[in-house]
C-alpha cells in the first residue's frame, strides 16, 4: 500500500494549483461583469431612465474596480448593446433608436473609463446589427442608426468623427456579411452613401468577391488535328 500512497503524492504536487488560479480568476470575473450587465438592462428601465443614460451607467459600473478594464470592455459593449435592442423589443420599442442611443452610451462609457474609442464603437455596431437580425428587426436601419449614434458621441467627446463612424461601419459591415444575403446588401447600400453627414462609409472596404466561372475548354472539331504551337 506505501507505494501507492507516494504516487498520490507525486501526482499531487504535479498539479501545482498555484499555476491555475489565474485562469478560473479571469473567467469569474468575466462571468461577473456580463451577468452584472444583464440583470441591469430591462425594458423597464430603458423606459424610466432612457437608453443612454443606462447603458453608459451599467457598462462603467459594472467595469468599476476590474484590475484590466481593456480585455472585458469590448464583451461588455456587445453585451450592453445587445441586452438592449431585445429588451426594446420586447417592448414593442423602436429598435433603431435604442440602438443609437445605446451606442452612444458605450462609446461615451468608454471615454469615462478609459476605454479604446475605435474598438468599442465597431464592437458595439457589430453587435446592434447581430441583435436586429437575431430579432427579426431591419438590419440596413440599425446599421444606420449605429453610425448616427457613433458620430453624435464623437462630436459631443470632440474626437475624429469619420474615424470613429468608420469604425462603426465596419462593425456593422462584419456583423450584415455573416448573415449574408439581402442584410449584406441591404447594409452596403445604406452605409455606401451619407450617414450623419459622413460620406461612403464603405469605399475603403471591398465587397465580396462573387466565385470566378471556371471557362470552357474550346470545342473540338471531331477528327481534328490538336493544335500544337509553332514551337513544337
């Protein structure tokens, strides 16, 4: 029996439990920050306390005190924009204001705390557009209102407006791709041209290649001859 009893003990100290805290701690505090952000939006409030105002709230009060702020932002965007365009839904709101708006309180969020503008506006376009869709909900509209939001934000902060509306586009240019279809049309068209004074929001973004035809081999007279080069 003391044999095996020593290889429970080797095997023990092979685990070194001490070199896997950091994962499980990360993934906690990740599970923490999107079930602080789902349990804050509701129907109910976005009626009470307006869009912006409660997504800006929940996104900085649910990263408040997050050792990095950066790695959970982009998730707490997508979230909040998210939770919120289902949540008006489930109201019967107008999707493609809360979805201005909630982008405006993320990317205004993002700025209180210190986040990247550019990433946040494209996540949280990306997921306006995700959530319309996932709703049934007019994905050209909400990839327009996304880009309205962007720029408003960014001219209240005072930063690069067709920066950050670029970004926005393409967020909503990703999410309309994977769903393919006339949503991937619908939303090249609408961002091709002005939105919020910002023109071709997607010139610099090629659109799907259609698959290149594969060419016929040429007829062959019957009874011809191959044809062969000069240099043959």
């Amino acid at each position: 029996m003391a044999p095996r009893h020593d290889n429970a003990r080797r095997r023990t100290v092979r685990r070194r439990p001490a070199d896997r805290r950091p994962g499980p701690a990360r993934s906690a505090e990740s599970e923490r920050v999107q079930r602080v952000i789902q349990e804050a939006i509701d129907g109910g409030e976005i009626i009470a306390v307006g869009v912006l105002h409660l997504v800006r709230r929940t996104i900085v009060s649910a990263l408040s005190g997050v050792q990095n702020v950066g790695a959970e932002l982009g998730a707490a965007t997508v979230t909040a924009v998210r939770g919120s365009i289902k949540a008006a839904y489930s109201i019967g709101g107008d999707l493609g204001t809360v979805a201005r708006e909630a982008i405006r309180g993320t990317v205004t969020a993002a700025e209180e705390i210190g986040g990247d503008l550019s990433g946040v506006a494209r996540s949280a376009a990306r997921g306006a557009v995700k959530a319309t869709g996932d709703v049934g909900g007019d994905v050209a509209v909400a990839a327009r209102r996304a880009v309205e939001g962007t720029v408003v934000a960014a001219k209240e902060l005072g930063v690069d407006v067709r920066g950050l509306a670029q970004s926005a586009a393409d967020g909503a240019l990703e999410a309309a791709d994977r769903i393919g279809g006339a949503a991937s049309r619908a939303v090249r068209d609408t961002l091709s041209g002005t939105v919020a004074g910002v023109k071709s929001l997607i010139s610099e973004v090629a659109p799907p290649s259609p698959p290149r035809r594969r060419r016929p081999p040429p007829k062959r007279t019957p009874g011809a001859a191959p044809h062969t080069s000069a240099t043959d």
